[in-house]
C-alpha cells in the first residue's frame, strides 16, 4: 500500500505539465493541499484515531462555460501508533444548469489499508443550489460497490468574508445509509467550522474543527467504531 505515495506525487507532477500544456487552450485551474488532522472521521465512521497527514492535488478543468470536469487523488496516513492509511483517484463532472442549480457525477476509487472498509469504485450523483454566493445546500446520493451499499447526505455550506486575505465557512449535514457496514437509517450529524486565511494570490492556510454526531450508533461489524468524534486540523492550499 505505502506505494500509492509515489504514484501520487506522480500525478501531482503530471498535473503540472498537463498545465504547462494546455493553459493556453483550457481554462485550467489546480490546487495542491496539504494536511493535518487529529483523527479521520468519513461517512460518520471513524477510521483513524491518531494523527492523520494527507495530500491531495485537484485540477479543474472547465469543458465550456458550463461543464467543468475535476480530476484528482490524494494519499493519507497515520501517523501514531496506528497503521491505518488509504489513497484515492476521482472525478466529478459538474453541470451548470442555471446561475443558482448544479448537477454533478462523481466517480472514487479508493484503496484503504488497515481498516474494515473494502477498496473499490464509489459512484454518485448530486445537486447543488447556491441561494446567494455565501449560501448553498448539496444533497447527494452514492453506491459505495466496496462495501455493496448506499450512502446519502444533506448539507448546507455558509461563509463570510472576514477582510480582503480571509473568510470564515461553516458546513452542516445529516446522512443517511443503508446497511452500510451494519447501520442503516439515519448515519450521523455533522458540521466544519474553518477559517481560511490568504498569504498570496496562490497560498492559503485553513485551521479547522469538526464534529461527527452519530444517530445509529448500534453496529455489531467487527473493527468499526461507533462513537461520536471531535476532531481539528490545517491545511496547508497551493493553487497554480
């Protein structure tokens, strides 16, 4: 598993010639993070206790004035006692209906290592509607082929610009499973309070702290946690 570091990196440098190339003739945006977290909370399932470093790189690239295609990956791992690590591949297409409506398609592979989550090809479709431009609400639904099983959210994103270089972001949630790992029903509560602070046009720095309340907290599947979490971390956001 430890090689999908290098591939990564390999995609990261790939990334960066498919800009050299082609920014001339595509709009074409890429952003690289870097993080931190003090636990690994997905889905509402816990899958890393200790500390977490992750990377991710993303390019967007827009098809026309209103399709845009994203393609990505990123690789994180435990840093504590723990061995838990996992890498992913995905692209999302994202279809502007209007100013306000969005519909998009999204395909992940993910390869997880250490943990009871089998790899595998995680397919969705989702909406977004954005009332005003601090303002939108996402509702998605996803067939996980890994674990054979559904997943569904609702969530709202909100944010305010604090001054010219920073902003404050909330986003909340509510999922929705279906025998996903032994719960089904209503997954979990969720919410990500950030602050976002601009150093350049092209580096951003992004404290945040989230919460994952869960409502089914009664699976009998082996290795899966069933506690509600707090957790922190940064990133660290290159744009190029």
């Amino acid at each position: 598993m430890k090689f999908i570091f290098p591939l990564t990196l390999l995609v990261c440098c790939f990334t960066s010639q498919l800009s050299a190339d082609v920014e001339n003739e595509i709009p074409l945006g890429v952003e690289a993070v870097t993080g931190f977290r003090s636990e690994y909370v997905y889905r509402g399932f816990t899958l890393a206790e200790d500390s977490v470093l992750d990377f991710q790189i993303e390019a967007e690239i827009a098809l026309n004035d209103h399709t845009y295609l994203n393609i990505g990956g990123w690789y994180a791992t435990e840093t504590g006692r723990g061995d838990y690590d996992e890498a992913a591949f995905f692209t999302k297409l994202n279809f502007q209906q209007s100013d306000e409506f969005t519909i998009g398609l999204s395909a992940t592979y993910r390869d997880f290592n250490g943990s009871v989550f089998e790899s595998g090809v995680d397919l969705g479709i989702y909406g977004i509607y954005q009332f005003n431009q601090d303002f939108n609400i996402t509702a998605g639904a996803y067939h996980d082929f890994g674990a054979e099983a559904s997943y569904a959210h609702l969530e709202s994103n909100w944010s305010k610009s604090l001054s010219d270089k920073s902003y404050i972001a909330l986003k909340t949630g509510v999922s929705y499973v279906n025998d996903y790992y032994g719960r089904d029903g209503i997954n979990d509560l969720y919410a990500r309070l950030s602050y976002t602070y601009h150093i350049s046009d092209t580096v951003s720095i992004t404290p945040f702290i989230g919460t994952s309340i869960l409502i089914d907290d009664d699976s009998t599947t082996p290795g899966v946690i069933n506690d509600d979490s707090t957790y922190g971390g940064l990133w660290f956001i290159v744009r190029f």
